[in-house]
C-alpha cells in the first residue's frame, strides 16, 4: 500500500527567505470566468481556525482594525532577521489551473511591509515553484493584494501566505483573503516548462534558429538552475548580432478557425531589447498565415508578457514563437510557456445518473484534511499474477504481453472472454471461460502480423450485420492505423482509413458517454528525437481521427520518485511515458501511464530504443483526456520482487474488465505484460554497465480490486474530504466505503455551493456508514430522507477512520 501523507504541518517563514523572485504581470483576458474556491475562514471570523502560524506569539485575532466582517488577523513583526506569517488551509488543486489569490492588508506605518504568496505543494509535502508574490505599497490606507499563478504539473494542493516581510518589522492587519480559478486550459503546448530530459543542449518539442550549434556559445541554450521561473528548466536566448533574429518554436497544437488564442510565457529581460512573444497560426499544409508579437517591457525579474490573436480562416494549428528580435541584441530568460483559449470552459457541475466519481483525481474534490491518499495495488491471480506464459524460447510465442486487449463475451455463442495480445511475431488470440485459464484453442501462428494496439468492439455491430465486429489499431510504417474483423482472427484494412502519425505504442477504446472512439498514442517522432509523451486522437468510425494534441508526459515528481543513484555511468536517472490507456469508468476516465524510469540512455540525441530501465504502472484520472490528476503516485500492479517474472518492464492492457463474483459482489481485472528484466538489456549491456538485469522472457498476468477500489482517501482519525460543487438534485447518494476497524464509520454532510449548511443534511442528521459499502456502495440517509436537495451542493465526508473510494448519484 502506497500512501500520500495529508499536508497539513506548517513550513517555516525562514525557509521562503530566498526563494521568491518579484514579478509583475500583464494579465491576459481570460476565456472563462473564474470560479470562486472554498477557502475556508477568510474573514477570520472565527479566530486562526484553518490558518496556521510560524510564530503564534506574534500573530493574534482582533476586532479593531477589519476590512469586512468582525474580525482581522495582526502580525507583530519585532524582527528583522526572520518573517512572521498566517497559512491557510491546502485546497485541492488541477494542474493547469490558474489560481488568483487575493487578501487586504493595512500596515500600521509606511514601509511596515506585507507580501502575499500563492504556494504550490507536492503530494509528499515539498513545497513547487513557480511562488507568486505580491508586496503591498508603502501606504497606512487598507490595500487588496493579488498573486497570480498556474499550477505545475506536480503540485496537488494550494495555498495562501500572508507574510510580514523578512527585511521589515511593524504591525500589519490582514483580512478577507480569496481564491479563484480558471479550469487548465484545452490546448497544450508540448515541454511547455522546459523540463524534460532527453536532449541537454536543447528544448525538445521546440525549433531553435540555431538547432545545430553546442554549448555556451549557441545563441539558443536549455539551461537547468535555481533562476528558472519554475521547476529547474529554462531557454536562454543569447542575441549577438544585430542583422540576424534568434527564436525557438514550440511544436505545433490543433486549433479552430476563429478560436481566440492567448500565449503567454514567463520572461527575463537581462540586458538589451528586442525580446518578442509571437502566437502564429498555420495552415494545414504547414504554412504560416497569420501571426501576432508583443514585446518584453523593460523591468527588473520575472514578468509574465502575453499576447491574444483570433485564428484566421485555414488555419488548423497554433504555435508559440519565443524570439530576438532582427535588429536587436540581448540575453533573455524564458520559461512556463501557456496557451489559453476561447475553447476553454469550465467543468461541469452535473453528475450523470449512475456515474460513478473515484477518488483517484481531484477534479471533484475542493480539500482534504486529515487523510492521506492511498493508491492501492491490485491482488495478483493466482500465486504470482500469471495467466499466460510463453511457448518457448524461439517460438512464435515465446514473450506474450500486454498492450492488448480482454473482451468479455456480450453475444450468445462468444468465448466468455477474448484476449488480444502481443507475442514475439504479432498478435496472438486467447480465450478463457473465466478470464484467469488461457487456451490458444490449438493456435500456432499469429492472427496478425503487427502488435495490437487496443482491440475494440464496434458499437454498431449487432448479430445479422454487414458492418464488422472489431476494430484494431496497428503500428504500420510510421504511423497508427485502423484494421477491422469480423471473427477477431482474420483482420484486413479498413476502406479509406486515415493513419496517425507515430509508431510503436498506442491503445484503442471506446467512450459510451461521447460515443466517440479513444486514441492515446506514444508521440516522440521529433527530430532530435523527444521523450516519450501521450498524445490524444478521437474519432467517431475509425476511420478518420481529429489531429493529435499533447495528453500526459512525466514530470519532475516521476523524476524525484527514482531512487537515488540508480542511474548508470554518471546518468541522472529521468521519467518518460512508454505508452497509456484512457479507459472511460464513470465519472472520469481512468488513466494506466506505463512509466519508464530511464537509467542510461546510449543515444540521448537519437532514437532512443535502446534506454535501459525499468516501467511501472500508476493511474490518473480526466474529464477531457487533456488535463491529468494523479495526486496519488503508488503504483496500481506491484512490480515483483528481483528474479520474478514481473520484476522489470510492465505494460498494461488497454481497458478493465468488470465480473459479478458468486457472492454477487463485483471484481474489476486490469491485464498487464512484464519483462523480467529492464527495457533492451542485454548480455553487451550489462558488460558495458549500462543495466543490471537482462530483459528476459515476457508473460501475460492479472490484478483485481473490488470495483471502484483503486484509490482512497484513508482516515487513521477523523478526516474531512469536501467536493466541489455538484448538481444531482433529488438522486440518491451512494457511497464506497470500508471501515478499517470496529467503529468507524463515515458520515455525509450536504452545503450549499458557497459552503453553508443545508438544513436536515448536517453531520449530526446523517445516518453513519459502518459496514463494508462495496460496490454498488451504500445508499447515504439522513434523518429527514435520502435524496440530496435542489440546486447545487457539495458533500462533505466526514471520516472516524477507515477508506472513501468513490460515490455516485443514482
């Protein structure tokens, strides 16, 4: 079991000293309108509840003066050596949001100081960057204080400083802080923050003018340090010459004739002028139509510069162009590239009849507190996890694995359930009559030539039709392509299929709830190559697929998560993602990224097949396939102990399959391949001390969980879990739960979207849940009834021990 303490202790005020570089901003029209977030005692109504303090002697409620309300918190700053500052309570947050924090302050004499801090937190409870900051004027007149910034990639919760300054000592009032969000943005530039690893001299994903020069003299660097805006990677652009321009180009993303696009990066001026951020359109043959720059003011530090244009008719793509400007010369310092779009809309407050929300993402989750989050590896079939082992070495069989494909049986006369699978010369087709014993039904050959890519049932198939019963994606040439079947055995092109570009890795499913056909693909096929990231790709045939965008890559927690020293011959051991389903459960689609921890890399500036290490499989959880929540970092299968089948490289299959057991509960099965060994470990490698352990013979194996029961918020005490709003008006509220021990138990209250209770829905109306609420879960009463009332609502789990899966309105 895998847990993620919640965050709940303070972090010194010393430990900021150093940390915040000042910004200033020009703010971008947003797409949307922001959504206010659940801080809880803003007003400091009710004392320092929720806020906490580095030094409680120097802070204290008061009555006199406020600036709204009964209440003000004062910090009594007597030292110049240290700071003094109230925290507030961590609210769940989305990567990809942008958080604008808000609070007033007064000081009691000019120049008392007083700065605002919008923080970003890990799952581990280290503290991310970017930090922004703002630092209040020289003024006794009360002053609203706004700090503005996206959430990274590896951030899970947010909070809101207030902080007398280091430097500075007097008396400073705060009152009436906020916090509001827009949702992560649609579209997605690719490296976007500079951070990945594969290639050191230059930003992957990116175009330099100057794409073959080497070190310091190259007008184009990627460079890694403490001046980054964020995380530890940033772009330099060195302008020398006053006849030449210097840019890099950021790969291309989809976008649609009249969709207003807003790029914005992060930008240090450090000498010079001439610096520019360009958002250019193209159109589909690759061809720049249209185009508009605004220039990096002069200023001192970081400053966010964005720049707004309209798609032109033709065009299809976007990019963001990061520029010196012809007749110009300087350096500048550029990081945390974003787009945003008129596209771009705010979730969904409706629940769905009988969809179920995980607590494996936090896309409905607004805080937590007192819990952990626990990802829980599923229970191996069988004695190690194996269901189907090889033919023998040299075989046609000799490595089966996942990706592939189980399909239960869902007409008379089909194998109760059908396996599609990678074998050393193609596809390979099992069946089972419970899914754990595998027959090749006498086979000896390959049912196909390529490796499947996911297998899907066609929805408009039924017994009697002409149209065919399966689809399959395959990897042919340099590009994903879609065959049909209509036995599962014999597969042929699809008439006027389309390709999408790429090889290698891909997964095919399908969405009920959009009706709509699901290509998650490995995207590296940059030259220089790139790392291995997700990309997405929809389709409604099979047929033809919308243009791919950027989905999931790793990020510098996967990163941080490798053990130290396990990279090979002086190599910082990095993450990259070999390849992930997008499967849709409920509420969510639930995400298997296949993450390979890459210990040596032979060709860092070429194809990179031959990087040594191991994968292992986590989950995150979507609402649009674009923006990823996995708060929680355990893995789903547990890799096997060294020697054991399983130990190495692990890749899933691309869907779940759900079975009702004897004693009428339901199991949920992910199907996964390993290798024994580490990803294109050889004899040679292992002499040369590139890996240790040789890859090895794959198999096929199996996990389960009680359904829904992937992840949890897990309470040793009381905790809290609060939602987001919800709309489900008059449905039942059902509940996934397990208490841990005798007595403990789970307790629904029901407020208002702004936070307030809800007559008859209070903790001490609702019935305790006590009992083991598997799934379908447990209906939620209170003493008044057991439908949840009109309007929007949010829940608030209160936990006296024990495991919140998942709930769903019916």
């Amino acid at each position: 079991m895998t847990t993620v303490r919640s965050l709940t202790r303070a972090v010194t005020a010393a430990l900021l000293i150093g940390a915040f570089v000042a910004v200033t901003e020009t703010q971008a029209t947003a797409a949307v309108s922001p959504s206010p977030r659940l801080l809880a005692n803003p007003g400091f109504e009710s004392g320092l509840s929720s806020w906490s303090t580095d030094n409680a002697g120097a802070t204290a409620v008061v009555t006199s003066p406020v600036h709204g309300g009964n209440g003000a918190v004062r910090i009594t700053d007597t030292s110049t050596g240290s700071g003094v500052s109230v925290r507030s309570a961590h609210l769940a947050v989305l990567p990809g949001e942008e958080l604008t924090a808000s609070i007033w302050v007064q000081q009691s004499a000019a120049g008392a100081g007083g700065t605002l801090y919008l923080e970003f937190w890990r799952a581990d409870g280290s503290r991310t960057t970017p930090v922004s900051s703002m630092e209040a004027a020289s003024s006794t007149a009360w002053q609203r204080l706004t700090a503005v910034g996206t959430v990274p990639e590896d951030a899970v919760t947010a909070t809101v400083l207030a902080y007398s300054t280091w430097a500075d000592n007097g008396t400073t009032h705060w009152d009436d802080a906020g916090l509001t969000a827009l949702p992560p943005p649609l579209r997605k530039v690719p490296n976007a923050g500079f951070e990945e690893r594969r290639n050191t001299e230059v930003p992957t994903q990116w175009t330099s003018t100057e794409q073959n020069c080497t070190g310091t003299a190259c007008p184009v660097q990627l460079l890694r340090g403490t001046v980054a805006h964020g995380g530890t990677g940033y772009v330099l652009i060195n302008d020398t010459s006053a006849n030449e321009a210097v840019s890099v180009l950021s790969d291309a993303v989809p976008v649609n004739a009249g969709e207003t696009i807003t790029a914005s990066a992060w930008a240090h001026r450090l000498s010079g002028d001439g610096a520019r951020i360009y958002v250019e359109f193209r159109d589909a043959n690759g061809n720049r139509i249209d185009s508009l720059d605004t220039v990096v003011p002069a200023g001192a530090g970081w400053q966010k510069v964005t720049v707004g244009r309209t798609a032109p008719a033709g065009a299809t793509t976007t990019s963001v162009r990061l520029y010196g400007d012809l007749a110009g010369v300087g350096q500048t310092r550029w990081d945390d590239v974003e787009l945003r779009s008129s596209a771009d809309v705010a979730d969904s407050a409706a629940l769905a009849t009988g969809a179920t929300v995980l607590f494996v993402g936090d896309q409905r989750v607004e805080s937590y507190s007192g819990v952990e989050r626990v990802v829980h590896p599923g229970t191996k079939a069988g004695t190690d996890g194996r269901v189907l082992t090889g033919t023998g070495a040299g075989t046609w069989d000799a490595n089966p694995r996942m990706g592939g494909t189980v399909l239960p049986a869902a007409f008379p006369g089909e194998p109760a359930y059908t396996m599609w699978y990678q074998t050393s010369t193609g596809t390979g087709r099992a069946i089972s009559n419970d899914g754990i014993t595998w027959s090749r039904d006498g086979r000896t050959s390959a049912v196909f030539s390529g490796g499947p890519q996911g297998v899907v049932r066609n929805p408009a198939w039924a017994p009697g039709s002409s149209v065919p019963k399966f689809f399959m994606m395959a990897a042919e040439n340099t590009q994903y392509i879609g065959k049909q079947s209509n036995d599962g055995i014999t597969w042929t092109a699809i008439p006027g299929a389309r390709g999408i570009p790429g090889f290698d890795v891909a997964t095919a499913t399908w969405d009920p709830a959009t009706q709509r056909f699901v290509a998650m693909i490995k995207n590296q096929l940059t030259s220089p190559f790139g790392p291995r990231t997700t990309w997405v790709s929809t389709s409604v045939d099979f047929k033809t697929w919308t243009t791919p965008r950027p989905s999931f890559a790793a990020d510098l927690l996967d990163d941080a998560l490798i053990p130290a020293g396990a990279g090979r011959l002086g190599t910082t051991a990095w993450s990259e993602i070999y390849g992930m389903p997008a499967i849709r459960y409920g509420d969510q689609y639930l995400g298997v990224p296949w993450i390979f921890d890459i210990v040596y890399s032979p060709n860092p500036f070429g194809n990179p097949g031959t990087d040594k290490g191991r994968s292992h499989l986590g989950v995150a959880a979507s609402r649009d396939l674009v923006n990823w929540s996995r708060p929680g970092r355990g893995n789903l299968v547990q890799p096997g102990a060294p020697g054991t089948w399983d130990y190495g490289f692990a890749l899933s299959s691309s869907g779940l399959v759900t079975v009702t057991l004897p004693d009428g509960t339901s199991q949920t099965r992910l199907y996964y391949g390993a290798f024994a060994g580490e990803h294109m470990c050889d004899d040679a490698a292992k002499n040369a001390g590139q890996c240790t352990t040789n890859y090895g013979p794959a198999n096929v194996g199996m996990v389960s969980w009680p359904t829904d029961r992937f992840a949890s918020f897990h309470a040793d005490g009381t905790g809290v879990v609060t939602t987001r709003p919800l709309t489900a008006a008059g449905k039942a509220l059902t509940v996934n739960y397990r208490p841990a021990a005798a007595g403990d138990s789970l307790r629904v209250e029901v407020l208002d979207a702004n936070g307030n209770p809800v007559q008859g829905y209070g903790p001490a109306d609702s019935v305790p849940v006590t009992t083991d609420a598997r799934a379908p879960g447990v209906r939620a009463a209170w003493t008044g009834g057991s439908t949840l009332p009109a309007g929007a609502v949010r829940l608030r789990f209160h936990l006296d021990g024990g495991d919140l899966y998942s709930f769903t309105a019916n």
